[in-house]
C-alpha cells in the first residue's frame, strides 16, 4: 500500500489530456506531447504541466537531458478521470489502453487513501448532518427506518443484477411475506438473502469493526447465494465478463492470495470511506466467485460503513446499467473516479434519506 494522503490535485483539462495521451502511447517525451497538443499550446507549458503530473505522483520519469521520457503511475491510472458513456459506447475491441488482465501487483501500489481533502469534507459534513437528525431517535422510528432501509436496498442491489421485482414486490416479500407470481422463485430469493445478509453483517458488527477476513467475506457471499449457487467458496475455474475485455484470474490459489492481499490493505487503512470503496471495487475486481461477487462487494461494503459509524448505501437512485458501466471502466481502465464519484453520491443520498440505521 502506498501512502497518498490527502493532497491529491484537481486536474486541470491539459492535465487529463497529457495523462490520456501516455495511457495510450506508454511512455513519451515532451516533444511528443506537444506534438500532440495542437498550436495553442506552448512547450512551456507542456513542460510545466509534466513537471506538475510528476510533482502530484500521476507521472515518473525515466532517463534524463534529451532522452527524458514520462511514464504513467498506478495513481496516474487510478485518478485518470473517463468518460464512462463515451467509453461504454466504444466498440469492445477498438478500446485503447485495456488492461486485460489482472494487474498483479495493484495490491501493492494501491493509495492508502483514495479521497481529496475536499471529497473527505464533503462526507465528513454529510455524516454530520446525519448524527444529527438521527439524535434521539424512538426505538420505534430507529426499527422503521432499518426495516425500509433494507427494503430498498435489497430492491436496488437485486436490480443491478437483473432482478425485476419492483420496489412494492420488495416491500410485501420482505415486511409480509407475500410472494409475487410475476417473478421467478430465484428472483424471491435473491432478495431474502439480501435481507438475510444484512441482518448478519449488523449482528457480527464487532467482526467487521475488528478487520476483514476471507472467512468472513465468505460467509456473507454464503448467505447471499443461499439456494442460488451450489459452488460456493473461492472458485476453482475461470469466469468471464460479459462486455469486456477484462479476463479475472482462474488459479484458485492466485484467486485466494488476491482477496488476501485485498483484505490486508482494507485492514490495513485507517479512511473508512477509503476502507468501503476499496472494498466494493476490489471484490468485483477479483471476482473470487462464481456468482454473487458485486452483491457480496456491496454488503460488505455497507458492514465497513456501519462498523465504522457511517451511513450505508442502498443505491436507491443509481441506474443500473451505470453501475456496471462504472466498474467496466474500473476493470478495464483501473480507473476509480467513476466509481468514486458514485460512491460519494449515494452516501450523500443515504444521509439525506435515512436516520439512525447504526
């Protein structure tokens, strides 16, 4: 894990430029950029703007005098921001600067911290305002909202993953019991074990609180595919993802060292919003599953956020197809900004639509 703090720079639009341009060359000289950056721009400038990108650790160099060439950082690619409906609506196989396959050592370069001072103001404030309206809460109105909480957010988890029931189906399944016909049994039980889940990452808060571990990580992708999966554990065989170019790994020995790794570095990371995020990525990342690997991201995800004091995230308004297109721009492009992005704005959201869930 690298330290990064929290003084990462806004990025000016040479600035993204200039990072874009290397992810795609690789590694370039100055000439080449400016070659690149049209006539309205100075080598002056250029320089100062490389010279900037190596200052905030977005850019390395190598060599030295005539034949000094700029390289990008893992932070670089990480902090890189892309337009996620440009890139979504590129042909699979003319996307440029893919990562196909798993970046072995990302465990290692991964920022102990992946939010600005700024970003981590913004949320600060928000779990301010929500510790305040949830102050004196009724036992009563703390069960009401924990109850519509966990409706809405087995709805919406269950949605990315193509499950049609509507949000009132969801409500009568999980506060009556009652079993909508319009839907398949798997679609009904997907949303129990959302619920189920939930219930087993408030009761073991302690654990979560404690640190991560790959047990624990397994027992709720267990209850999730309750009657779903049969192969449950860290998967023995490939996976592929639809849509992309991105292939996980497919050792079950190297599939287990991978979550391992992943777990140290949340453990190992003192952000709790830092801890979430890494967590929801670097699950869908690994893919240490057959099945259930983004629904086990977002309730271990929302476990951290609890153990931690923070509101957790239903995704109530995030669009579906949106979601997997900001994780197709994680795998292919180890991009987090658009991950990020909607991170921070659904736990925004959270703070603003629910009270007293801890």
């Amino acid at each position: 894990m690298v330290q990064f703090g929290t003084n990462m720079k806004k990025l000016s639009t040479r600035h993204v430029v200039i990072l874009d341009t290397i992810k795609s060359h690789g590694r370039v000289s100055s000439g080449f950029i400016f070659d690149q950056s049209g006539a309205d721009t100075s080598e002056r400038t250029i320089k100062r703007d490389l010279a900037e990108l190596v200052d905030y650790g977005y850019l390395t160099t190598v060599g030295g005098g005539r034949s000094l060439e700029y390289e990008l950082t893992f932070a670089g690619r990480l902090f890189l921001p892309v337009d996620v409906d440009t890139y979504s609506d590129t042909d699979l196989d003319t996307r440029t600067g893919v990562c196909e396959k798993y970046e072995m050592t990302i465990w290692e370069q991964w920022p102990d911290n992946l939010f600005s001072a700024a970003e981590q103001t913004v949320c600060a404030d928000a779990t301010a305002s929500y510790d305040a309206a949830s102050a004196d809460q009724s036992a009563d109105a703390h069960k009401r909202e924990l109850e519509r909480f966990v409706i809405e957010m087995s709805w919406k988890s269950s949605q990315i993953e193509g499950n049609t029931y509507t949000l009132l189906d969801t409500e009568l399944l999980l506060k009556e019991g009652v079993v909508s016909d319009k839907h398949t049994p798997e679609e009904t039980q997907m949303i129990l074990n959302h619920k189920a889940a939930f219930e087993f990452t408030m009761k073991n808060k302690q654990l979560f609180k404690t640190g991560l571990s790959v047990a624990l990580v397994e027992e709720v992708h267990k209850i999730l595919m309750q009657g779903l999966l049969e192969d449950i554990g860290i998967r023995k065989s490939l996976v592929g993802i639809t849509g992309s170019r991105y292939q996980p790994l497919d050792n079950q020995h190297q599939i287990k060292e991978a979550l391992q790794a992943l777990i140290t570095v949340v453990n190992q990371t003192d952000d709790v919003f830092s801890q979430a995020l890494t967590t929801l990525v670097g699950i869908s990342y690994i893919q240490p599953f057959v099945d259930g690997n983004k629904r086990t991201a977002r309730l271990v995800t929302n476990a951290l956020l609890f153990a931690g004091g923070r509101a957790p995230l239903s995704y109530r308004d995030v669009d579906e197809r949106a979601y997997r297109a900001n994780l197709l721009v994680f795998y292919e492009q180890l991009s987090i900004v658009p991950m990020k992005k909607m991170f921070v704005s659904q736990y925004l959201f959270s703070t603003k639509h629910y009270t007293g869930l801890g």
